[in-house]
C-alpha cells in the first residue's frame, strides 16, 4: 500500500513524554501505568487491540480526560492538567477517532476554525495553499458543507483544520477509519509527507496495524492499558508476537 517511511535524521530529543499514567472512567481502570516518548520529528505509533487504551491515552496527552496520576510533558513543560484549549495553543494538536468537522460549515470555514488562534493573513493563506497542494479534493468542495463530505474527504478535512494551528505536534486518532483504501493510500502517504516536508512530529493511533508500522519510526504496542512492548517499528514488524496478533500472520 503506501511505500515505507524511511526515517530521515531523527532528532531524538523528546517533543513529547508520558510517564507512568493511570486514567479511569468511573470504576473502569483504563490506563495503567502508560509511559512513552516522542522524539521530535519522528513518527511513532501506538497499537493495539480495541479497548486497549490507545485513545484514552491522546485524550490524556490532549487534556480531553483527567490523569489520576501520572505526568506529560511536552516541550519540556508539564502539561497534565492543563485545559485542553492551552495544550492547543501550545502547538499539540489532536484530530480525535470519529473525523468531528463542523458539518454545517463549509471546507473553507472549517480550514478557517483551525486558524481561530492566529492573525497572521499572509501566514494562513499559505498555509491555505499547502493543504489544497497536499488534499487537492478540499480544494474541489470549498464552498461544500463539510456533512456532505465523504468520510475520506472529512478526515482529510479533520487533518488540515488541525494543521492550521500549525501543530509542532499532530496527533492523529484512527485515521483509515471507515475510509474507502483508495483514500486511506491517499492520506497516510501525506501523514508522511507532512512529517517529511513540516517537521511536523506525529503521534498515530491506527487500528491497521501493517499500515501504522510502514509509515511509523518507532512503535509502542498497548495490551488493557499497559506497554507491553515498545521497539522500533522495523523490528515491530518482524516480532512474531506482533506478526500473530496484529498483522494477521
């Protein structure tokens, strides 16, 4: 499907790091003790089963739930109980499973929302001008409400609302959701692209787990709210426990 992300020079300094983090919902214990590091520029995935606490862990990292206990830090600052508005503006941007466009805006006003914390004109219509370059399709349906979108096209959307905030770092839920693969090809070559070209870090959670590791630097696999395994996503690919449960081999 898409071609292999070949890691460029990795600054290996941490953007972003989570340590020992423990989230519940109620009585239901859904994150146990989750630690990880993202290093500047790289692309690193989390997989693992549904359930697993793969998305609860962004909406921790994002502010969207509450930590018990636990800490992240992003650029070198503690972030965990930040609102999820001030984590924004500190260039950590989340686009969350389920593609959440504002569906009665157009294209346009939705790319619009994304720069709601900017005022630099020239700025945003570059950046305008990238994302019609790299999802030509949006360029196509400016003036179309954004509900009436395919799901592959609102995920493109969801994706350049978020790189409109000019993100250091971009954390993507599920993006081939529920997309037709002509489109999933479509977008994971420019989750690649955007990495390659921006500098933009990438934190990815993808239920295709093949597809994840191709693209992906480096991998950490969670099993009911735990790392149960952590490596590079080469050698992740080759992990015959990985090969059995994730890749369908």
């Amino acid at each position: 499907m898409t071609a292999s992300h070949q890691p460029s020079t990795i600054n290996h300094h941490p953007l972003l790091t989570v340590r020992e983090l423990h989230v519940s919902y109620g009585a239901i214990k859904a994150l146990h003790g989750v630690s990880l590091q993202v290093p500047e520029k790289s692309i690193v995935t989390l997989i693992g089963a549904n359930g697993a606490g793969k998305s609860t862990t962004l909406r921790a990292i994002s502010g969207l739930i509450k930590a018990q206990s636990g800490a992240v830090i992003y650029d070198g600052v503690e972030i965990t109980h930040q609102r999820p508005h001030r984590i924004v503006s500190r260039h950590l941007c989340h686009v969350p499973e389920g593609r959440m466009v504002f569906a009665n805006l157009t294209v346009a006003e939705n790319l619009h929302m994304g720069a709601y914390l900017r005022n630099d004109k020239a700025g945003i219509a570059e950046d305008i001008d990238y994302i019609y370059g790299i999802f030509p399709r949006l360029k196509e349906r400016l003036a179309q409400q954004a509900g009436t979108l395919s799901g592959g096209e609102q995920q493109m959307l969801a994706i350049s609302r978020a790189l409109m905030g000019r993100p250091r770092c971009l954390m993507l839920d599920e993006p081939s959701l529920g997309i037709a693969p002509m489109l999933v090809r479509a977008i994971f070559d420019q989750i690649v692209a955007i990495n390659r070209e921006r500098g933009i870090t990438v934190l990815l959670v993808e239920q295709n787990a093949n597809l994840a590791l191709a693209i992906s630097d480096y991998g950490y696999v969670l099993e009911t709210g735990r790392v149960i395994l952590e490596d590079t996503a080469a050698a992740l690919r080759e992990n015959p426990q990985v090969r059995e449960a994730y890749l369908g081999e």
